[in-house]
C-alpha cells in the first residue's frame, strides 16, 4: 500500500490528544485488582480480573491500531524509526532480565540451598536438627517432599519435539524476511504463515505436556521448588510464544494488505527479533530445566 505523503524529516510525530495511555492505566489496574481479589478468594474478583483483560485486548486493539494507521499515512520518518528500534531493545532486554530472574532461582536452588539443606558446609546442623536423612539430590520437592512424589517429563519426548519445532521456526521467519525484502510476495506469506502455524502447533504441545503432568505424573505448580520453578519458567515462556504468535498473526494480515515494502517495514522486524528471543529462551529452558 502506498503511504499517503512522508513526514518532514525534521519533525518528531507526536499523536495529539491520545486516549490510550489513560485507558490502559484503567485497564492494568482493573487486570490487577481483579487477580489480587481472586487469589484471596473474593468471588467478585474472577470476573474483574477477565474484565480487565477484555478492557487491555480492546486497548491494544485500538492503540496498535492507531499506529499502523498513522504509519500508512507515511506520518513517521527516520527519528520515529530510530525510537521505533530502541523501545524494541529495550523492551526485550527487559525480557532477558526477566526470565533472567527466573533462571537465577533455578541456579540458587540447585547450586546453594540444596547442598545447604543436605547439610553441605554451614548447613550441617540445620541438615542434623531439622531434616535429618534429607538428600540434597536434584529434582527435588525439597525437606517434607512438598506436594507428593511425582515424576519428571523426559527431555527427549515432547520437549525435543518442541525444540525443534521452534527452532524451524526461526528458519521459516528467516526465510519470510529475505523474501519480504526481495519482493517476493507469496514466499513471504507462506512461510511467514508457516511460522504462525509452527508457533500453535508449539502450544498444542504444551498443553498435551501439562495435562499429562498435573493427571498422570503429579507434577504440579505446588510441587516444592521443582514445580514451581519449572512450570513458571515453561509457563511464562509459553505466554510469550502465545503473544508472539498472535503477533506473527497480525503481521501476516498486514503483509497481505500489502502494508510492508523492502525498505520500510520495521513492525516485520520487531516481531521478528521477539520470535528469535523467545527461541533463544526456550534453549536455556530445554537445557537447564529439562536435560540436566
């Protein structure tokens, strides 16, 4: 689609009068409020914490919107661009820290207050008065087996299915972009829409991996460290392949409307940088919370 005129080079586009940012904060704080009240048991707070985010998917809607509309009118130039491309860095470099956080329970879990509960160094006599016989071995549920004894998910079923599958992924998007930036049309759409399809058949999987932990394995978000740090590294990892699909999504309609060209298609690129992250995470978790 051609863009209507081209921004002076000169002038920072700034919307004027923008309702999104005022709606959203409504939004995030209903999300909030509502989580907060159901997980202390209040009936009414289920349905506002759905409300909320009925109200944040119709704020994104509207906002990302806003966006791709004024970006179609050519209203953005190269210090937008440049902005565009920084928030993006940062954004997923908030990311890293993130899951990084994640990862370096994991880490102490395993490397410090295991040994110290197993009575390694200064915890001989916490191991001797409190948790006597308590083996420091990993996985575990640690002292007083919480949650019952479970079973661990082999890394080389479903799991390296998964890898690999995200990892053609990022083969396919690979391909999408090459052919977006050579013109070629029907390349694009088509592997581009082999990522989307790539990215569900990833959650189908995950999801088959968690009903068959929670129904026939035991192993629950309530089991001790283990639990809890694998299914809030996988889980938080599979809300972001979610969002990345929907996103890839997005990104295959407007490619079809012809939004993007060789030159100018940064949305194509943001969404393509999120995918080789969440690839890239997903290795660490195969690696660290699976294999070893």
């Amino acid at each position: 689609m051609a863009q209507a005129h081209t921004q002076d080079a000169n002038i920072y586009y700034v919307p004027h009068s923008s309702r999104w940012p005022f709606l959203g904060s409504i939004a995030l704080f209903t999300t909030m409020i509502g989580l907060a009240s159901w997980f202390n048991e209040a009936g009414w707070g289920k349905p506002v914490f759905f409300f909320g985010i009925a109200l944040m998917v119709g704020v994104l809607f509207g906002w990302f919107g806003d966006v791709v509309r004024e970006s179609v009118r050519g209203l953005y130039n190269r210090q937008v661009d440049v902005s565009f491309r920084m928030g993006m860095i940062w954004f997923i470099f908030s990311e890293v820290m993130f899951f990084g956080a994640f990862f370096g329970a994991l880490f102490y879990a395993r490397q410090y207050a295991l040994p110290w509960l197993g009575g390694e160094g200064d915890g001989v006599l916490t191991n001797s008065l409190l948790w006597p016989g308590y083996s420091a071995s990993w996985p575990s549920n640690g002292p007083g087996a919480i949650g019952g004894t479970y079973q661990t998910i082999p890394a080389w079923g479903l799991p390296l299915l998964n890898t690999l599958i995200l990892l053609t992924s990022g083969v396919t998007i690979t391909v999408a972009h090459h052919a977006l930036k050579a013109g070629q049309r029907g390349k694009l759409l088509l592997f581009l829409g082999l990522t989307v399809l790539l990215g569900c058949v990833f959650l189908g999987f995950q999801a088959e991996e968690y009903i068959h932990a929670y129904t026939e394995l035991n192993l629950t978000l309530g089991s001790g460290i283990y639990g809890s740090t694998f299914f809030m590294l996988t889980g938080f990892h599979g809300a972001h392949v979610t969002l990345g699909t929907i996103m890839l999504a997005v990104i295959w309609f407007r490619c079809l409307k012809g939004h993007f060209s060789k030159d100018n298609h940064f949305a194509f690129e943001a969404v393509a940088w999120y995918w080789h992250f969440v690839d890239v995470v997903w290795l660490g978790l195969f690696l660290f919370v699976y294999v070893l």
